[in-house]
C-alpha cells in the first residue's frame, strides 16, 4: 500500500475513532494520551509503536524528547510507519503534545 494510502486511512481512521480533544491546556500527559494518542498507540495502528513497548520506543527515546516532540507536533514519516502532525488533532497545543510524549516516554522505558 502506498505512504499516500495509508495516511490518508490511518486520518480517516483517527477521525472517525475520536473528535475529543483534551481541552485545557496544562492536562496532564496520561489524560491527552488517553483521550487522543491511545488511537493508533494503543493498539499499533499504522505501525504505531505501542504504549509500553520498549524495544520499540528505545530507539526513539534515545533520539531525546525534544525530537519526539518536535516530530508528534509537526508529524513524521519514517521507514515502517507516519504521523499526522499532532496524532490529527490540530486542537491539541504544543504543551498537550508535549505532556502526552513525556507520559509515552516514561511508560514505555
């Protein structure tokens, strides 16, 4: 299936899956995860790799978080798999993104 493809049904999944977004801007990391991450990562959707997975995350963490959030903000296409630009929730602000990566990194070292 082409890159093209499989954006654009892991976007009409994510859509149609959740419109909630967390709404305050200081929610913590655990509840922007659960209510707009847990989508694709809870489950691996479109190769997500999955909350608590270490193999999977350890190549990542050690890219720092700083680039995880810089790449869950502005999205990223790598070799097994893509990310909208904020999971496909435009709503959320940079320091939800940012939280939800924090709560990913410590639950999956």
């Amino acid at each position: 299936m082409s890159r093209f493809m499989s954006a654009a049904l892991c976007a009409l999944f994510v859509f149609s899956m959740t419109t909630a977004n967390a709404s305050a801007a200081d929610a913590p990391g655990k509840a922007v995860y659960d209510i707009n991450c847990s989508t694709c990562h809870k489950d691996g959707v479109m190769n997500a790799p999955k909350l608590g997975d270490k193999a999977a995350w350890a190549p990542r963490i050690k890219q720092g978080i700083a680039v995880l959030t810089k790449n869950s903000i502005t999205g990223f296409k790598g070799k097994v798999g893509m990310m909208m630009a904020k999971g496909g929730h435009p709503n959320l602000t940079d320091a939800q993104v940012k939280s939800a990566v924090e709560y990913i990194v410590l639950q999956s070292k």
